[in-house]
C-alpha cells in the first residue's frame, strides 16, 4: 500500500513549497484536485520542486477538455517529471458541467471510455508511429503530423485513473484503467460488497486482474493528538459526510448501510441552505463507519486494519501543511515501519 497527500484548495504561490515540503515527509504521491486552480499547472510546479514523488490530477474534469488536450497535458508533464505523473480523470456532475463549465454533458459512462480509448490512440501515435485512427460517437481522430507530434517518452505512457462511484464507471476502471479513484465518501462494506465486485467484473470481461489495476481513495480521518483539538476533526468530517450524503450520486453508500430517511433530510436541508446545521444529523454510528480516529501515529495501523486488501494507494482527508510536518512526520515514519514489517 502506498500513502499520498492530496492537495485540495492549492494556492499556487504555495505550490513548490508545499509539494517539496511533502516529498521530504516521505509521500508517496502528490495529487491535486480540480477546484480553484488548474490541476495541470500546479502539477508543473509540483514537478519543478520534487524529484521522487508520483504526481498526478486527483481529478481534473474530463469533458471541458478534448482528448488530444489531455492527452497533450499528460505528455508534457510526464516528459518534464521523467515518468512521475499519473492522469486521474473525472465527470464531475451534470449540473457543474453545463452550468458551471459550460460543456455538454451525454453518456458520461461511454464518453469517458472513448476519451480514455481516443487518448491511447493519440499516445500509442506519438510513442510508436501507429497510424491515428480512432473513431466512436463522440470522437473521431485521424489527422496528425510530425509539427503536432511530441517526442516519445522514455518512461512510457503514463497511468490514467478515473474517479468511480456506481456500477458502470466502477467496471470502465477495470476494463479501460490503470487504476480508480474511490470517493472518501465510503465505507468498508461498500469496497468489500459493491466497488471491488463491480471493477473485477470489468476486469473479467477485458481478461485482466488485479495485478493491472489499482484503487486509491483519500479517506476521512480524526487525528485525537496534535496541534488542533479532535473536536475540529470530527466536525470538519461531519460536514463533509453530511454534504456528501445529502447528494443524490452517492446514494449507494447510504443504500447500503441503511441511511436513507437520514440522506432525504440532509438533501431537504441542501436545498434550503442550512448547511451549519447537517452535521448534527450525522450519528457516532456514521462517523464510525466512514472515518478512522486515533492519534497520528496510530492512524496508519487503524487504516491497514481497516483497508489492506481493499485499497492500493491512500491518504488521509487533510490537507497537507507543513506547518504541521510534525505530524505528518509521526503518521509517515508508522506507515512506513508497518509496511515493511508487511513486505
């Protein structure tokens, strides 16, 4: 298992700070998400400060961006970090795509295995001289020349996740990816009863296994120790799950444990704005199930636990300061020890 820092309201002057500062930790990967900065850029400064980490979008929204875009921004970064960057792509919802980003939103499922196909065209085009042909109903590309062509990568072309909730975006990871992005919003049981079932069948059907695929996922976590008191952590997760759970598309992990009547409030509540008051609707139980909790150097243990044989990559729901490199010290040094008593 691996342990990565997620990146989620980057500023870019702080970028290489942060990102040298996190290789130094001893994370394994560096991942940004796509919020208020471009995932590209701040993964070019990423690049520039480290020289070990893997780096990569944790996600960078598909469908505003063509292709031959991505898989053009993929090249370059994995050129400049010399095989360090990993492409995670996502949908984002419906609504964030048309009224937010402006781009059309049809087949989420298909369109994102086309871009992730038509990509592969572009790459295998510019590493191996494979003529460009790739044609499907969204995308057909067949135009190229030497001008438009990047040199080959010497580390090969890079990984491409993709962020996977339900059934038919969980088996598009496992017949089309290097690996998935589960949402924090879950819960062991689900990885164990729906998310693993659902990749492993896409995996059966394109005659791979596991060894081809990975899954990752940024969980939610309770530090009892440390600089700031657990009383922030727990509240800082209840809003998140509270969120999270008051919105349709995740409505699968709530099925699954039995939740509904509490996600039909929190959505009620959604709607008219009361978002300081959800938390309070979510139980001990909830919190329990969906987060770990001990002190920082205990929270490695509790997460192998909890997710060694479920989970390939994770990290924690915090983002990284290294004001705070004290504890992320404690948690990376017991990562780190258990994982090679575990090899």
């Amino acid at each position: 298992m691996k342990f990565d820092s997620l990146l989620l309201v980057p500023q870019m002057t702080q970028i290489g700070e942060v990102a040298k500062a996190a290789e130094e930790i001893g994370f394994d990967g560096f991942f940004t998400a796509e919020t208020n900065t471009d995932p590209f850029l701040t993964m070019t400064l990423a690049a520039e400060h480290t020289h070990q980490m893997q780096l990569g979008t944790a996600i960078a929204v598909t469908f505003p961006r063509s292709p031959a875009i991505l898989a053009m921004l993929a090249w370059n970064l994995s050129a400049f970090s010399n095989g360090r960057f990993l492409l995670g792509l996502g949908t984002q919802v419906r609504a964030h795509n048309e009224r937010r980003l402006g781009a059309k939103w049809e087949k989420p499922v298909r369109k994102m295995r086309e871009t992730i196909e038509a990509i592969h065209a572009i790459w295998d085009n510019w590493q191996d001289g494979t003529p460009l042909n790739y044609e499907g109903e969204f995308f057909k590309l067949n135009l190229t020349s030497p001008f438009f062509t990047p040199p080959p990568l010497k580390t090969g072309k890079p990984p491409i996740y993709i962020a996977a909730v339900n059934e038919l975006m969980l088996r598009l990871v496992g017949k089309r990816c290097d690996g998935g992005f589960i949402h924090s919003f879950s819960t062991a049981k689900y990885l164990k009863e729906y998310a693993r079932p659902n990749v492993e069948k896409g995996l059966m059907q394109a005659d791979r296994d596991w060894n081809d695929v990975n899954l990752a996922s940024v969980i939610f976590a309770v530090p009892t120790d440390g600089s700031k008191p657990t009383a922030f952590y727990e509240q800082f997760v209840k809003q998140q799950i509270s969120f999270y759970m008051s919105t349709p598309a995740y409505r699968i992990v709530v099925e699954l444990h039995g939740w509904e009547e509490t996600a039909y409030q929190l959505s009620k509540m959604a709607r008219k704005g009361e978002w300081d008051a959800m938390p309070s609707l979510i139980t001990d139980e909830m919190l329990s199930e969906m987060a770990i909790s001990g002190t920082w150097s205990e929270l490695p243990r509790v997460a192998m636990d909890r997710y060694d044989g479920l989970l390939d990559r994770i990290g924690y729901y915090i983002p990284f300061d290294p004001a705070e490199k004290d504890e992320w010290a404690q948690t990376m040094s017991s990562f780190k020890e258990i994982t090679a008593k575990s090899n």
